[in-house]
C-alpha cells in the first residue's frame, strides 16, 4: 500500500513571496490533516478535512494561510505572503475513518526555510 | 494544548529494553493513548495505541496503568535504529472529530 505523498520536499523562498504544498492521502482515506513543526517541537495540526470539508481550521493563520481538498482526495496548502517564522516542516496525514478515529499516517514532510 | 507529559531525553543500551513513560493524567475515559515516533527528517511513524488494557503488536508493548493517568512504552530489545523522538499523544475527541496534540516528546538515543 502506498503510502502518503507529499512535494516539494524541499523549498526555500524569500519572505513576502508565496509558496504551495501538495499532499496525496492514502487511498480511501476519508480524513486528511495539514501539522506544521518547528525545529524543536512536536507538530501542530493546522486544518482537518472530512472527505473535502473543512472540520477544524481554529489554529490556522487565516490571513496568510489557506488549504483546499478538491474532489475529496489531493489537498493544497499555500502561504501569501510568508514570514519567517512560517520556516518549518509542514507534514500531511491521513485517516481511514470520516471522524478520525482510526490511526493517523504521516507523510515524508515538505521543509520550508524563509529568508 | 498538549495532554501529556514526558521526558526530554532518555538513553538505553543496545539490546536492552528502553521503556519510555508518559503522564496523562487528565485523560477522559474514552480517549486513546498512542505513541508516535519521528526520526530525524522523516514524518510520524505510528508505533501503538491502546484504551484501557496492555497492547503488544511487532514493534513494542504499551503498558497502561489502572487509573489511566499514566502510560509506559516498551521496546523490549532497542537498537540503533529505535534512535528517534517518541510523542505520546491522547487522542481527544470533540464535536468536529478526533484530533492528535503532540507534546515535544521524548528524545530516545540508543548507545551501541
């Protein structure tokens, strides 16, 4: 079984400019979720989806940060403009179940640095 | 906001038992413990997860103590491989879904 897909795996931009990541959630995985981690920290769930819903994006930087799950399967997520403090990993992961409740896999992870 | 904590650093020898606790001591009655584990520049692996009883699957065991505040995972026979950070998570569950909320974890180093 494939498991989830994610690129760039790398990406170096300058601050101000715009960046979008690209996640592939297990097939047949009703949930996906969008963590960023920092250096240092565990990661941090930024948005969740049900099928191609929104079910939690509270701890999402709306003003700069937005996601998308087109069609139920591949999602996007882009920052306009970025910060410095945007630097880290941004990892995807994806859940059998529709409400999550099944384990959680995780992607390789897309290393953003903003100079 | 993280429901667990751990230790930020532990060490074992090879071939020894590592055996890596957690406090969840606010824990609900229907919410999961599971342990994750990430090594250096890959994502989560997931390890185990268990409610109320002792889980064992190929990779470790997970003790959970009777009250459920606190936990303990086992790997019963460490190598250099298991080096990684160790996240146990309390899967909390809400209106909207399930969510996990790591912690910082438990950085493991198994010395040869």
């Amino acid at each position: 079984e494939a498991g989830v897909a994610q690129s760039p795996r790398y990406k170096i931009i300058e601050k101000r400019q715009s960046v979008a990541f690209w996640c592939n959630p297990i097939s047949g995985h009703a949930t996906l979720y969008w963590y960023q981690q920092i250096l240092g920290q565990g990661p941090k769930l930024l948005i969740q989806f049900q099928n191609n819903g929104v079910v939690d994006d509270s701890q999402l930087p709306k003003d700069r940060f937005s996601a998308e799950r087109l069609k139920g399967v591949d999602s996007t997520l882009k920052i306009q403009p970025a910060k410095l403090e945007d630097s880290a990993v941004y990892l995807c992961a994806s859940s059998l179940d529709p409400r999550g409740r099944e384990t959680q896999y995780f992607g390789p992870g897309t290393r953003l640095l903003v100079l | 906001d993280a429901k667990t904590t751990q230790p930020p650093s532990m060490d074992c020898a090879e071939g020894r038992a590592a055996n890596l606790p957690c406090n969840h001591s606010t824990i609900s009655g229907n919410e999961y413990v599971y342990w994750y584990r990430q090594i250096h520049s890959q994502g989560p692996q997931y390890i185990i997860h268990g409610l109320k009883n002792n889980e064992t699957n190929e990779m470790a065991s997970l003790i959970i103590t009777e009250d459920r505040k606190s936990s303990t995972l086992i790997l019963p026979h460490a190598t250099l491989r298991d080096t990684a950070v160790y996240y146990c998570i309390v899967r909390t569950s809400s209106n909207t879904g399930n969510q996990f909320y790591f912690g910082t974890g438990t950085s493991l180093t198994v010395i040869p």
